[in-house]
C-alpha cells in the first residue's frame, strides 16, 4: 500500500515540478494534496482524487472537484486534468511580478508540451490583464496566449480581453 502512495505522491510532483518552470525552491518544495478519495491504477496509469482536491507545491496550485493524473507508455506524467463548477490553477513563475491564475470547468495540463487548456467558461489572469473565452490555450514557455469562443457541446462564449496599458 506504502508503494500506491508514494506512486500518487510522485505522479504529482513531477507535472507540478515542470509547470513551476524549474524553479529550485519549488521543484524541490512537498507536494501537498488534500482530496476526499484517491483511485489509483498501476495498470492504467492514472492518479484519480476527487472531492474537493487541492494540490500545492510551492506557489504551484491546481484545484477541482476531480483531478485526475495521467502517465504516458514510457511511464511519464503526461496529463493533469481538473475539473469542476470552478477549477483553479495558480502559476507564480521565478521572477514574474505577479501569479497567473486560470479558472475553468475543465482545465488540462500537458506536461511534455508545457501547455495548460482552460475549457468552457475559462478565464487567465496574468497580473492585471484578463482574457476570458470557451477556450484559452496558455503555452507557459512562449508566453503565448490562444482564446476560441467554441466549446464542444456548448453555446460559443465570447472571447472578452481587457489590457492594462504598461506603466
């Protein structure tokens, strides 16, 4: 049982490790998770925590109702997925002023691409700008932003941006 657990732990540290950019203060930080259930499968590959989940390492956050943890065939971690009526991902970046903080009903964390999708009523905060849209795309190294309006299985929402100008 000791082996599941140290498997659930791991699963999560590296996604959280990668998307905090390298960072050595938060890569090396506990991974925290609080979550009323976890389902893991060796097999499959997958991490499940469902119930209020709340994962934090370092200034590193991903909530939801469910989060789910996926490894690739080579054994790595390739996917963090949070759902729920508001899922929540918080990114401080080593020498970024300000946190980027992102919320969803879906939101998809691909590790290897270092790219995070926010999916039906999404929302991205970078310090005081704000784009909200069906979809955001963030590409965390290119500093890259891509908002759609189009939703599977759900009315378009209007991509809305607001910039503050530069001081």
């Amino acid at each position: 049982m000791k082996a599941f657990i140290y498997t659930a732990l791991f699963a999560l540290a590296v996604p959280l490790s990668a998307l905090a950019q390298n960072s050595s203060s938060q890569g090396q930080a506990p991974v925290e998770v609080e979550a009323d259930r976890l389902d893991l499968d060796q097999r499959a590959g997958t991490a499940v925590y469902t119930g209020d989940v709340n994962i934090r390492q370092g200034e590193m956050q991903l909530r939801g109702e469910r989060v789910e943890i996926e490894r690739n065939e080579a054994g790595e971690l390739s996917r963090a997925t949070s759902t729920g009526e508001r899922a929540y991902l918080r990114h401080q970046a080593e020498g970024q002023e300000g946190p980027t903080e992102g919320w969803a009903r879906r939101i998809i964390y691909h590790v290897a691409e270092r790219r995070v999708e926010l999916i039906d009523q999404a929302e991205l905060t970078q310090q005081e700008d704000t784009f909200t849209g069906g979809r955001l795309e963030y590409f965390i190294d290119r500093e890259v932003i891509q908002a759609r309006s189009d939703v599977e299985g759900s009315e378009p929402q209007r991509i809305r941006m607001t910039l503050q100008p530069e001081q």
